[in-house]
C-alpha cells in the first residue's frame, strides 16, 4: 500500500447478538494477506467483546491493533472518541491496510459515516463498505418486520409487537446504510425462514443490495472485503429516520454489569440466564463465568432465549470472577429482580 493511498474501512453494524464479533473473528484469522485492525463499540462500560478479540490476536491483527471504546455509542462521540482512536490507529508504527470497525448494536450507521468526512482524516482513509449483519431466525420471526398485518396477526401471542419500538428503527437504518447484508445463524432459520428473512430485508432496503447467508461467522473474505463503495460520497443513497436531526439518544435501552465470584453450577447460571429472556425481557446477556473446579473461563454469549456458552480459554494469571453484561429496554431494567435471579 502507498502511503499516499487512503486506509479502507469495513463498518460491521447489526442488532444486539447478530453475529459481528463472530463474524470479525473469521476476517482476522483469514486476511487475505493484509494487516488487519479493529475498533470495537460496546455498549456499556465493560467490554467483553474487545476481549474476545483480544484473544485472536496474531502477527496479522497483532494486540495492539485492537482497540476497545466502551463509553459512549460512536457515532455520538466522535470527536472526543472516534477521530482520536482512528489517527492512532493510523500512527502504528506499521500501518494498518484495513481497518474493522464493529459498532454497537445500538449504533445508527449514517452519523458514523458522517464522521469520515471529517478535515482531520478525510484525505487518508475511506468507508470500504458496510456490512449489516441480521439474525435470520430472528427476522424471519417477524420481530422487525415492516409489514402492519403481520405485527397485528401475531400481537395475541407477543406485546411487545403492539408498538413500533426504537428496535425496529435501528434495524432498518442499519439495513438502509448497508452495502451488503448478511444473513447470520442460517442454520437455525432454515430455508422458509431465509426466505422470509430476505423478504423482509428487501423490503427495507431503499435500494437493491447483495444479501447472503452466513453461518458461524464464515464467509468469503473477499466478499465482503475490497468493495471500494466510498460511502462516505454517497449518503444520500442511505436514508436513515435521524435524517434532519444533529444525535440521537440511547435513552430506551440500558447495561447493567453483575458481578458474581465464582459460580458453583454453571448449568444452574445457564437456565437463570434464560429465566431472565422469558420473565424479565432482558435482550442481551454476555461475559464472563469462572466456575469452581473449572482451570478455564466460560464464555457466556445470549440473545433473548438462544444461549451459547464454552469453556474459551485458561484463567492463567488474570483474577478469577465472573462479570455478565446484562442489556435491556430502559422500563425493563430491574436490578434488584435481576441480581435475584442471577443470585449476586
């Protein structure tokens, strides 16, 4: 690479449990012969995915390439936090040839790209395309879909369908500013449910987009990689419902970080995880468990009700104990009914 060439860059978006720490795990262990780094957007102070990450790390995306904002939503702290963390990023000794960024599941894309127009970094680096993950199974649930009958068929069995909720908002921005879509967890969705699940995206999308299915995070570096779609040139292209409007606010949703020690039961922890999905509407669980007689930490990863949880990696030096990142609505926040159910 010239050093007079700009630095592309690939905005990952997608709800909250799409798939995109999966999915950047695979493009760091397959770079296509590039020098990888990545900036990750957690919600809420404690990062669990930067660490997931931080755990790849090889001579490609090398540790200190990898770097972690867990305070704030990108795309409202830009100059304090974005613009500052890409020049450095810039700065490496060793420049990066692609750059990932991995918003929150609560990032709106459009303000991000805004920001690429920005004096301080405009002439050395460019938005390569952004890839919006969507759960396939979920999507084809219904749960964003765009048509008014279908909410209304399935409100009998579902309440949070009698509204249109700033979940919905935020899917079909993160659609509506994406050069490609991937349709993440195919496996679980099934062919009626992919097809379901593309017809909703197609019907979201402003214009015709690439759409694919995903499973486990793999796909085709090359795919995704190398689009060249400058969009930070063409926003008008990539309608947002904040079009007009300088911020948004992330007022609807809150994190709550439990602290737990060591957990003597790890399947008992498993199913109080998914207690919290069914009664207590929690739409995010993740981090970290550290379970008696167990040298390794359990990685905790849920969405709703679909859990997955491995034995990742030795403790090693780092202190044992076990720190869940709770994320819900901001009405379904209730902390003591929370620590409760997950007995800290």
């Amino acid at each position: 690479m010239s050093d007079l060439s700009k630095i592309p860059v690939t905005v990952i978006t997608g709800f909250l449990g799409a798939g995109k720490t999966t999915l950047i795990r695979h493009l760091m262990a397959n770079p296509q012969g590039k020098r990888l780094a990545v900036l990750v957007n957690e919600f809420g102070t404690a990062g669990v995915d930067g660490d997931i990450l931080q755990s790849c790390a090889d001579e490609n995306c090398p540790a200190e390439n990898i770097v972690e904002l867990a305070n704030g939503c990108i795309c409202c702290t830009v100059a304090d936090d974005f613009i500052p963390t890409i020049e450095a990023l810039m700065a490496l000794p060793q420049r990066p040839d692609h750059i990932l960024i991995e918003t929150s599941g609560l990032a709106l894309p459009k303000p991000l790209l805004k920001a690429f127009d920005w004096p301080a970094i405009r002439s050395r680096i460019t938005v390569d395309g952004v890839i919006a993950l969507a759960d396939a199974e979920a999507v084809a649930a219904g749960r964003f879909a765009p048509n008014v009958d279908a909410v209304e068929a399935q409100r009998a069995a579902d309440d949070s369908l009698d509204h249109d909720t700033p979940l919905s908002e935020v899917f079909e921005d993160q659609i509506a500013c994406a050069d490609i879509v991937l349709l993440s967890k195919a496996d679980l969705a099934g062919e009626a449910g992919l097809a379901a699940a593309r017809a909703a995206v197609e019907a979201e999308a402003p214009r015709r987009l690439p759409i694919l299915t995903m499973t486990e995070g793999v796909i085709d570096p090359r795919v995704v990689l190398g689009l060249n779609a400058a969009a930070e040139d063409d926003l008008h292209a990539r309608p947002s419902h904040h079009d007009g409007h300088d911020d948004h606010e992330h007022d609807d949703f809150e994190s709550l970080v439990i602290e737990l020690g060591e957990v003597e039961n790890a399947e008992a922890l498993q199913e109080a995880i998914l207690h919290l999905a069914r009664e207590l509407n929690i739409l995010r669980v993740k981090g970290y468990v550290a379970v008696a007689g167990k040298p390794m930490r359990m990685l905790v990863q849920a969405v709703g009700e679909r859990l997955r949880a491995q034995y990742d990696r030795p403790w090693g030096d780092a202190p044992r104990r076990s720190q869940l990142v709770v994320i819900a609505e901001h009405d379904d926040i209730d902390e003591p009914a929370i620590r409760a159910v997950l007995g800290a």
